[in-house]
C-alpha cells in the first residue's frame, strides 16, 4: 500500500500568489489603453484644429485653430486629468501655416496601485492655409 500524500492547501496558496500577478498585468493592459486613447484623442485635437485654422483667413487662423483644438480637446475629459493647447502660424517656403499643438496628462484613476505617474502624450499637426477658402 502506497502512503498517501497530502497537498491541502496548495490550491489556495496558488491562489494567493498569481491573483495580485494577474491583476497587476490587467491593471497594466489598462494603462497602455488609457494612454493610447488619449494619444489618438489628442492627435485628433490637434488635427481638427489646424484643418479649421486653415479654411479662415490667415489673420484669424491662429484663433480659430485654439478654439477648436481646444473644443475638441475637452470632449476628452474622461482620459485626461489636465490639457493644453497651443495654435501658431509660420511661413514656410513662402506658404502661411497653421499649427496646432495640444497635450494632455493621462487621468490615472484607478491605477494607482502600479505606482506609475499619468504620462504626458502630445499631438502636433500642421496644415496650409487655404487661399481659396478663406477669403
């Protein structure tokens, strides 16, 4: 007759070691998507805001282009814990631009526990002023 070995307990032991592991590679699988997220949020800020910098008139393109990087900027509320925006204008090769820049910290509620800082993503797009559309 074979003894019979015991192994109460294993099960739990297991247990308790892998779930905080586990949850620190879901928290983390979070954390890259909140950060991506924002990035494309605000690579689009800075997009629509230079594209309607560019259909007004050169005079008022650094204006508009602010407020609407601004606009689009705060739908992002819910990923980003603080925003800021920047618009010029800039002659290149003897053509008026406008460009946009907009940056957002990552909001991190939730995340704490990884102990890592919300990151900062930044979003730069430029685009010609339109001639023909706004006059």
């Amino acid at each position: 007759m074979k003894p019979v070995r015991r192994e109460r307990g294993s099960l739990a032991v297991e247990v308790v070691l892998m779930v905080p592991a586990l949850m620190m590679i879901v928290m983390f699988v979070v954390f890259v998507g909140r950060v991506q997220a924002a990035s494309i949020a605000v690579r689009h800020a800075a997009d629509v805001g230079a594209r309607s910098g560019s259909l007004t008139h050169a005079a008022n393109a650094e204006q508009r282009a602010h407020l609407s990087t601004k606009e689009e900027l705060s739908r992002t509320q819910h990923l980003c814990a603080s925003t800021r925006v920047n618009a010029t204008t800039q002659i290149i090769n003897g053509e008026f631009m406008v460009v946009a820049r907009a940056q957002c910290v990552v909001r991190m509620n939730g995340l704490t526990f990884l102990g890592l800082s919300g990151p900062t993503v930044r979003g730069l797009s430029s685009e010609v002023i339109d001639h023909f559309r706004s006059s």
